[in-house]
C-alpha cells in the first residue's frame, strides 16, 4: 500500500540507480566499483552515486587527451 507514512521508496535517483547498476556489474563489491577502470563506460564518472570528484574528472580528460583514434 502507498502512502500512509510507508517510507518504502519505489524508484532511486538516477545517481543512485547507476551505484546500484555499478555494484550490480562487480557482484555487489565495492571494492571491485571503486577500482574500476572502464573510463569508457557511460556510468563510470558516477560509479559512486554522487557528482564525480575533480579527481575523476582529471582522470577522464587525461584518458581522452592520450586516446588515439583508429585509423
Ligand atoms: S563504470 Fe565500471 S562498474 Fe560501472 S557499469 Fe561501467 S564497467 Fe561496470
């Protein structure tokens, strides 16, 4: 039943949904998510469920600026 007080919460944030995505991906370790080095992958700055840190944001522009595209 909804309403009535029930603190059950139906859906997360869109951050939080892709922490749950990302634990989801490394068998709930969450070690294993904050070791993660899929830059490329489309969760990556957010694998921690909150606004990526100046850190992960240097890390990104440093893996793009080396990247080199195929020929
Ligand atoms: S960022 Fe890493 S842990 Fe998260 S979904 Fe992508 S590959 Fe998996």
């Amino acid at each position: 039943m909804l309403g009535g007080g029930l603190m059950t919460k139906l859906y997360n944030t869109p951050i939080k949904t892709i922490r749950k995505k990302c634990l989801d991906c490394c068998n709930d370790k969450v070690k294993e998510v904050r070791l993660c080095q899929a830059v490329e992958c489309a969760l990556w700055p957010y694998r921690f469920g909150r606004r990526p840190t100046k850190a992960i944001l240097d890390t990104i522009k440093e893996f793009y600026s080396k990247k080199v595209e195929p020929a």
